[in-house]
C-alpha cells in the first residue's frame, strides 16, 4: 500500500501529464536537451514539520513539492511566449482538481521564477521554478 504522500505525487504527476502538450517526469536529472513542447521536471519536495491534533492524532502537512520548467531557447534569442504559454498551462492543469481525487486538502501554486540556462555542448533553454504546495492530513506520515 502506498503511503498519502506517494499517492499526492504520483496523483499530481498523473494531472500534469494529462493537460500538459510537454513530457512530465519524476526527480529526473537536469536536459541537457528539451523537446519542443518543453519539459516538465516533479521534484518530490520537503513535506516539513506537520501541525499535530491529538485525539485522534493527525498530522497536518504543508508539502513543498518543485516543478522544474524548461523550454528550448529559439537561437534568434526568443522563447520567452513558449515558456508562458506553458506556464499558464501548468496553472490550469492544477485548478482541474485541487484536492487531487480528495487526497489533498488544497494545491497553492508559487508565482515562477524564470531564467535563462546554458549548459555546456547542450542548446540554451529558458526554466521557470514553481513551488507548489500541497496541504495534507494524515495518522501516520509513514504508512497513511
């Protein structure tokens, strides 16, 4: 049996990849290439310390997961129109279902970071971060 927290991320991983053009993947290392549509990166994030009720005990978590944006950098020095159209896909596919099948109490995406990346032998790529954060209840963080 899964615990709440693998399910909240494989659930979030599922949407994304379900309204997103771009690939999503899971805690994979840094393109050194990037599809056209762009590419999607979950990090699993930092649940943090949980808020605890006693009787019966829960915990309350406020989960930071990452989502990692690349988009290839167009060689006139463009991209910047790719990026935001993928990032406001990104805002849609997450207010689909904020509560990710009743998983979650609530998903509150961060406004993105954006910049610029080079990698060495690897095209430029324009990224955004967003942190998205998933507010949880559970009995035991390990197995519930």
């Amino acid at each position: 049996m899964m615990s709440r927290r693998e399910q909240i991320l494989a659930a979030l991983a599922a949407v994304l990849a379900g309204q997103l053009a771009a690939p999503v993947r899971r805690n994979e290392v840094l393109p050194e290439k990037v599809p056209a549509a762009g590419l999607v990166i979950l990090r699993d994030g930092e649940p943090g310390e949980p808020d605890i009720t006693l009787n019966p005990r829960a915990e309350f978590y406020a989960h930071r997961v990452e989502l990692e944006v690349y988009v290839p950098r167009d060689p006139s020095g463009g991209g910047e129109a790719a990026l935001d159209q993928l990032l406001g896909a990104i805002g849609a596919a997450l207010r689909v279902d904020e509560t990710l099948g009743g998983l979650a109490e609530n998903l509150t995406p961060s406004a993105p970071e954006t910049g610029a990346l080079a990698l060495e032998g690897a095209p430029p790529m324009l990224t955004a971060r967003i942190i998205v954060t998933i507010e949880y209840l559970v009995s035991d963080p390990l197995t519930a």
